[in-house]
C-alpha cells in the first residue's frame, strides 16, 4: 500500500468516527500519549533486508495501528476544534506511516528519506508543546557579522530554563539550572521556601494499582547520561500520564519528600497525596472515597512539614485503628461521624484552595 492510499483511507475512516469520549483535552492528553507511544515503536529503516526479514511483517503491523490513530485524531480536529500541536504530532504520525509503508514492501531508500523527514517533524512537534528550554539548542550560523561570533567560540556553559511551582506556597516561578546534573536546589522567591528538583528524560513508566493508590516506577535519562529509576505512590484521582521522552521534572521538599512531578513536556503537574492510613475517615467514608484525598492533602501539606504535625500524625496513628473500630461497629455513630467529617471535609477544600490563591 502506498502512504497516499493509507492516509486517504485513514481519512474516510475519520468522518465516521464520533469525538473521543472524556473532553477535548482529555483526549488531546491522549493523542499525545499515544504518538509518542507509536513513534517510540516504528523501527529505524535497515541498511539492508535479510531474506524473509520479519520486519515487513512488524511494519505492516504498526502501520495498520498508527493509520487508526490517524483517524481517531483527525475526528478530534474536526469535532473539537484546530490544535496547532495536536496538527503537528498528527504531521509527524503521517510521515512515520509512510516510513511503515515503504518498509512494509522493501523500499529501503524510501523508507530512509520518510525517516529523516518523520524525525524533524517529530522533533518540531515536541518543540512546540513543550515548558522548558536549554540555551544551547539553537543553530547558530557560522560566523554572524553583526557580533562577530562563530559557533566554534567557546561557549558558557548550557542551561535549562523551566517553570516550577513552589511545594509549599505553590506559586510559579521560573528557574534556570545547568544542564550538566540532574538534581537542583531551588528557593521559592516568595515565600522562601528551600526544595529540590530532579530532571531527567523519561526512558519509560509503569502504573499499576494498589491498595486504593498508583504505583509509578519511572525510568529516567539523567543530564548526565546516568540512568536513574523513580517509584512513589499517589492516592488522588488527578490525571496524570508521562510517555517516553518526555522531560520530567520530580519536585522534594528540603526533607526529601516528594511533593510533585512535573510533566515539563506537557505542561501537567501532579502534586503527590501519599497513601495512608486516614483510619476514621475510612471507617466513616469507606475505602477510597474521594473526601479521603483533602484528609491525605491536609496531612502530607500542613501537618508533616511541622514538627508539632508529624508527632499529631504518629499519635493518631497509634490511636486511629481502636477508633475506627469503635466506629464501624457502631452504625449511628457511624452517621454521626461522617456528619461531623463532612463539615470538616468541606473546611478543608475551602481552606486548601485558598493557599492556592
């Protein structure tokens, strides 16, 4: 199949599909997620073909996956709305098609060229979405006759610049690090509070659930060229994802705690609830209730940071079990108290979005 049949095929089949379920952002989000999914997928065009290569197959496998994609993003343009950086990754997606199409029937000097022309736009892509830049990136001529530099003087050293938020006030700030190490000190110009951050590429990610939390173990590519692994634990219900080659920004209080991560691509934060046993809460709300999120949020954000906080939490935790107890085994109680919580619950939001403001 040639890519001008493919991608007109890909096309019909998108007027029939509706919009993606969850938002327009949601699904955009998703877009994302999945083209550099495929892209990290598609296989580098060979030197040459061995007899019976398997890599036909897998192309003609892969190119009848992204083509889908295709569709599915082009339904999204049409019934949500023109995305600039969505339109991008959908160029990019049609150029590694037709490196799929040409490895599918062994056109290898096809295929190259499609490859080179999928990488640049691939990387323009990424270019345009993402929050973050590194002050050496960009070409410089040979010699510019306005100031007199060639791009073989040397250079001061590469930094990055990126938007962080601070873990205690939460007020964004713009920052600028070496791009030579991984892990920064930072302090917050407004409330001066210390924390740290640790930057890396992301090689790839795992989620699983567990015991009403995510999971998630993430590989990273260190500035340094070092290979580090990340693994915490979420309790809230915030949408988060990270993809391959993504530039993830893991944000610790002074103590090193894990208070955030930051998707530096995409622009998303997930600010970390720790699981935990908010025992009381449980008994009155039951197992993964949503009000449990604001009970963790006060917990991890206002009490543990404090030392007076961290010993109410210890004493809660030795006291907490006996009575949620009491609690359970007792139904009017039972009422009484999550009547009580739920007032509490709704001070705690009001009070939790006003340090946000």
């Amino acid at each position: 199949m040639q890519p001008e049949e493919l991608l007109r095929a890909a096309r019909a089949r998108s007027r029939t599909l509706p919009m993606p379920a969850g938002g327009r952002e949601a699904a955009l989000e998703r877009l994302r997620q999945g083209c550099a999914h495929f892209f990290s997928q598609v296989p580098e065009p060979p030197v040459y073909l061995r007899r019976e290569d398997p890599l036909l197959a897998r192309a003609a496998g892969l190119r009848d996956e992204g083509a889908e994609l295709l569709a599915v993003g082009l339904a999204l343009l049409r019934e949500g709305g023109e995305d600039p950086q969505a339109r991008a990754l959908l160029e990019a997606l049609e150029s590694y098609l037709a490196v799929l199409c040409f490895l599918a029937v062994g056109k290898l000097k096809a295929a190259e060229e499609a490859w080179l022309e999928a990488g640049a736009r691939e990387r323009h892509a990424a270019m345009g979405q993402r929050h973050w830049t590194r002050s050496d990136e960009a070409q410089l001529a040979v010699f510019d006759r306005a100031s007199g530099v060639s791009r073989y003087d040397p250079r001061e050293e590469a930094t990055l610049s990126v938007k962080l938020c601070c873990p205690a006030c939460r007020q964004a700030n713009g920052y600028q690090l070496p791009a030579t190490g991984s892990l920064h000190g930072f302090s917050c110009p407004h409330c001066r509070t210390a924390f740290l951050g640790f930057f890396g590429d992301v090689r790839g990610v795992s989620v699983r659930q567990e015991s009403g939390a995510r999971h998630f173990t993430v590989e990273v590519d260190e500035l340094d060229g070092a290979v580090s692994r990340v693994e915490f634990q979420d309790a809230s219900r915030t949408e988060f994802s990270l993809a391959r080659r993504d530039f993830v920004g893991f944000v610790y209080s002074d103590a090193k705690q894990l208070r955030s991560v930051v998707n530096l691509t995409s622009g998303r934060i997930l600010w970390v609830t720790r699981p935990g046993a908010c025992f009381v809460a449980t008994a009155a709300f039951g197992e993964d209730a949503p009000e449990l999120v604001a009970f963790r949020r006060f917990r991890d954000e206002v009490l543990w940071p404090r030392a007076w906080g961290r010993a109410a939490v210890r004493l809660y935790y030795r006291a907490g079990p006996t009575l949620a107890g009491v609690v359970v085994a007792r139904p009017v109680l039972r009422t009484s108290v999550r009547r009580v919580l739920r007032g509490v619950h709704g001070a705690l939001v009001w009070y939790q979005a006003r340090r946000r403001t």
